[in-house]
C-alpha cells in the first residue's frame, strides 16, 4: 500500500488555510493510499514574548491568506488580547496526547486548537488553552494533563520532526507520497485539491 504524508503543524496558518482543500483531497484519494499524519514542530518551547518583528511577519500571512484562500478569515483579536508566543511544541504534543487515547480524536484536537486561535482569539501556546480542547473534544483531561507533559510524548514528537526533516520537508503544510519504496513531494493547492488528486494517480498509475 502506497502513504500519503502529511505534514503540519496545528499552529501554522498556513495548515488552517489548508483545511478545506485536504478535507476533499481525503474523500477522493484512491483507496489504496493510506494516510499518515506527521507534526513538524514549527517552533520549540519558550515563554518569551513573541518579537515584535515577528508578530508583523505572521500578520502578513494571515492578511494573504484571506486575500487568497476563499472562505478562510482569522479572528485579529489575538493580537490584541494576548501576549503571543513563538511556541508550537506544546500543541504539537496535544496533537500527540489526544491520538493516544484515541486515533480519532488527533484531527478533532488539531480541529480545536485552531478554533481557539483562529476563530475565538485565544492562545494555543498555552497549556490551561490546550486543556480547554481536550475537554472540548471530550477526552480524558486527567489523562491528557498528565500524558501531554510527559517524557514518551515530548520523544513521540522529536521522531516526528525527525521524520519529517528525513523527507526534506521544510515548510508546512507538506505532502509526501510513498509509493515503490520512493518518496515524491505532492504539490499543495489551496484552492483545488483535484490537481494533487491527479499528480497522486498520476504516480501511482504509471507503476
């Protein structure tokens, strides 16, 4: 069976914006194609404030974003009722958390954590936000508390990352497609996922 890979990072704007052209890429990709999530890790742990420099660079994005993307908007109240965080880690071990006590829920977490920062404004970079998703989805939040900080997530998400850098992934979202023992980036489209549906077919017709 061939893999599609796909990798992200729940914090990324860019995954966000994703969102609605990999929902339909997943309804038509071929049934032989098994789909395996990777987290990249956008940016390591810190509680330092985000640079101001930096704040202006991800607004950038977001004003693209909706420039570019249809139906994708972003809630600009985040930036004024936190103090940012360049810190994705600790969503990216949420991520992890949830699809331990169950596969199911790891989209529905990645789904919460970027309702909270994209649409309710609040900060994903912190852990009492990271709690509130659990219990929103509807998992064991003492479990969760107490999975999301230990030592076998945090090394869960460094293979991960590790992974991902072995596949010369450098940027988010990624799509990686494994198919005769190769691995063949997928060119992501925002805006119609048929063209990825193609290339995937594309590749794996002519084997």
């Amino acid at each position: 069976m061939s893999r599609l890979f796909y990798i992200h990072d729940p914090m990324c704007s860019w995954c966000y914006a994703f969102g609605r052209s990999w929902d339909a890429l997943l309804q038509d990709l071929p049934d032989c194609i098994e789909v395996v999530y990777l987290l990249g890790g956008l940016a390591p742990d810190t509680t330092e404030p985000m640079p101001i420099a930096l704040q202006k660079t991800i607004q950038q994005a977001w004003q693209r974003i909706e420039q570019s993307v249809p139906g994708v908007r972003f809630n600009w109240e985040f930036w004024s009722r936190n103090t940012p965080i360049r810190s994705t880690y600790p969503a990216c071990r949420a991520v992890l958390a949830a699809r331990k006590q169950c596969a199911e829920s790891e989209q529905k977490m990645v789904q919460a954590i970027q309702a909270a920062y994209y649409q309710r404004a609040k900060n994903p970079s912190l852990s009492a936000t990271l709690l509130d998703c659990a219990e929103e989805i509807g998992l064991d939040v003492k479990s969760f508390a107490e999975d999301f900080v230990s030592a076998a997530i945090a090394q869960a998400l460094q293979q991960e990352i590790q992974q991902a850098r072995n596949m010369s992934v450098n940027s988010y979202p990624s799509l990686r497609l494994m198919h005769d023992n190769a691995v063949m980036p997928i060119s992501i489209d925002y805006r119609n996922h048929q063209t990825m549906i193609d290339e995937i077919n594309h590749i794996v017709q002519k084997t």
